[in-house]
C-alpha cells in the first residue's frame, strides 16, 4: 500500500478524534461540525470544481468528507470505528451525483 495513503488514514482519523474531543468538551456540537463537512462537500461537489470531473474523481475528492461525517455521527455515544470500517461505510451510503442520468 502507498505510504501516503496511510498517511491520510491516520490524518482523517486523527481529525475524526479531535471533533470528538470538541464535541465532549461543548466547543462545537456534532450539528455545527456536521453543518461544516456539508458545506465542504457542496464547495467540492459544485460545478465550479467538479465540472470536469470523473465520478471517481469526485469520489476521491469527496471520500475523506463523507468519511469524517460518518464519524461525527457516531460520537459521542459510541466509540469511534475503525478506518477500514468508516471507509466501507462511506461506500455503502454513496449516492449518484445530481448532473448524472
């Protein structure tokens, strides 16, 4: 497996810990979190930057964002799931882009 991809792994779980911890200690609600990771999803999923874009590349750019979202709704009465969990979970709720037949 490519370093860099564990690299992101680690980051997005890392940032996935730290929303957790903003969550448990009142500084955001899993809402204001959750309202931020849709936000970013709309900017990347927006014609402006995906106009040209492959389904799979949008993926790509979207999967750490719907990632993060998955685990913002498991917190904070759960514990957090695996990465390889959270990523087949991601898969599991994909929905077609709105420009798609």
């Amino acid at each position: 497996m490519n370093v860099a991809n564990l690299q992101l792994e680690g980051l997005l779980m890392a940032v996935a810990s730290i929303n957790q911890v903003l969550v448990r200690k009142g500084v955001l609600s899993v809402e204001d979190i959750d309202i931020a990771l849709r936000k970013a999803e709309a900017i990347e999923t927006g014609e402006e930057r995906s106009g040209g874009m492959s389904e799979s590349s949008r993926d790509a750019v979207n999967f750490p964002i719907r990632l993060l979202q998955l685990a913002n709704q498991c917190q904070p009465e759960t514990d957090m799931p695996s990465f390889s969990k959270l990523a087949r979970m991601v898969g599991q709720m994909k929905e077609p882009y709105n420009d798609q037949m």
